[in-house]
C-alpha cells in the first residue's frame, strides 16, 4: 500500500535536499520521509559538515536543526546569508516560543517547524518553499482554471462571475491560489493567515473554508475547487 506521501508527491524533477540534524532517529525520520515525497536527500549530523556541504553543493533547500552541539543552526544560516547563499532554509526546532520562532526568521530563515512535527507537514511545507523559488517574481493575477484573484485590486471571480469575499477570505483564497495543486496544512494556513502559532482545538480554519468552499463553488452552481484531503488539510484545483 502506497503511503499518503508518495500519493501526494509531486511530478517533476527530483529536488535536492540537505538535512542537518545530530539527533539520530530525527535525522532517520526526516530522511525517510522527503525520500519518500521523491526527494534525493543528503543527511549530515555536525553543524560544521552541514555548513560546508550547504557553501559548496548545489542543494533546493536545506532543513536544519537550530540547536547543533559544534555549531548553533542560526550561526549556520546567518553565515550562508552574509556569503549571499539564498537556498530555501527550512529551521527545525524545540524552541516553540514565538520569540525564538522570529529570531530563526529574522537570521534568514524561510520556515520554522517546530517538533514534534508530522512528516506529511514537513514535506508541504518544504515543497512551498520550493514552489516559491521556483516562481520569485509574483504576478498580479493569479488564476486556477476558471478562477482568477487579481492581487493589485482583490478582485476575484469565477467564471466571470464576481465573488465577494471577507478580508480573511480572500487572505486565505489567495494562499491556496499560490499554492494551487499542492496540499497545504491547517498549520500552515493559520501561520500564514492569521500569523498565530496553530491551535489544534480551534475550528476557526475549518469554518472559513467551508464558508470560502461554497462562495468559490458560487454556491453550488459550478464545481468545487477546495477539496480536504484527509489527516493533511486541504487542497485547492481546477474543477473538473
């Protein structure tokens, strides 16, 4: 039976993936699993060995542990920044805080998982930073089938209909839109939305997505685009 990683890898090219982590079964399990996304991962357990293989091999994106036991992992990512290194930095960590969340952003860093953590998010969210290398220049109207977002006004419609949408709405409209094809977590849509660390206990997310589900459907009259995709969260694509 085929694991709900490899059902939601992506086509294409076989990313390059380096992994700094000391902690062995840490290290085995993140290695496991984005070679089971179809990723060719590169493992290392010193900071300094990571630092090297991160300056000198042609990597898509780095996951990296922020407490080394040679080398702290925000001095790593602070040097491959001033070197002008801008491989996407995904910050592994069991500092929770927000304060420590905003020092790992701040040095350079793209994301901030924090453990625990579920595989199926670390490969979503790994997979948007490099979806997001791979388009730098955002454009203004972003479309999915029939649907269209204009970023520079917030004019949105489907099929040529107008769709009014709340603030939140089109904030989280406009994420899955960049995002479209790709399974993205309810942890990623309330960080990213709503700039909080995710809540397990609340059901705000899935209540704006029910409430976006049917305004996008134009309640009812055409297909649905926003599809829930079980123990993951959900995914937005063109309707059939």
């Amino acid at each position: 039976m085929e694991s709900e990683a490899s059902i939601l890898r992506q086509p294409g090219p076989m990313p390059r993936i380096l992994v700094v982590e000391d902690d062995d079964p840490t290290r085995l399990e993140v290695t496991a699993a984005l070679e089971d996304y179809g990723f060719a991962v590169e493992s290392v357990a010193r900071g300094h060995t990571g630092l090297l293989r991160a300056l000198e091999g042609d990597f898509d994106a780095v996951v990296l542990d922020r407490m080394l036991p040679d080398v702290d992992g925000l001095s790593i990512l602070s040097t491959l920044r001033n070197v002008g290194k801008q491989t996407p930095v995904l910050i592994l960590s069991a500092l929770s805080a927000v304060d420590e969340r905003v020092r790992g952003l701040r040095a350079g860093g793209d994301d901030y998982l924090t453990k625990p953590f579920d595989s199926l998010e670390l490969t979503a969210r790994l997979n948007a930073l490099l979806r997001r290398r791979s388009s730098p220049v955002e454009a203004s109207a972003l479309s999915v089938g029939d649907l269209v977002l204009d970023t520079s006004t917030h004019h949105v419609e489907r099929a040529g209909e107008v769709i009014e949408l709340k603030p939140r709405e089109y904030q989280l409209l406009e994420y899955m839109m960049r995002h479209a094809g790709q399974p993205v977590t309810r942890a990623m849509l309330f960080e990213s939305v709503w700039n909080y660390h995710f809540n397990a206990q609340t059901n705000v997310i899935d209540m704006h997505i029910g409430q976006l589900r049917r305004k996008v459907s134009l309640n009812g009259r055409l297909s649905v685009m926003i599809h829930t995709v079980r123990n993951v969260g959900y995914i937005l694509h063109a309707g059939e």
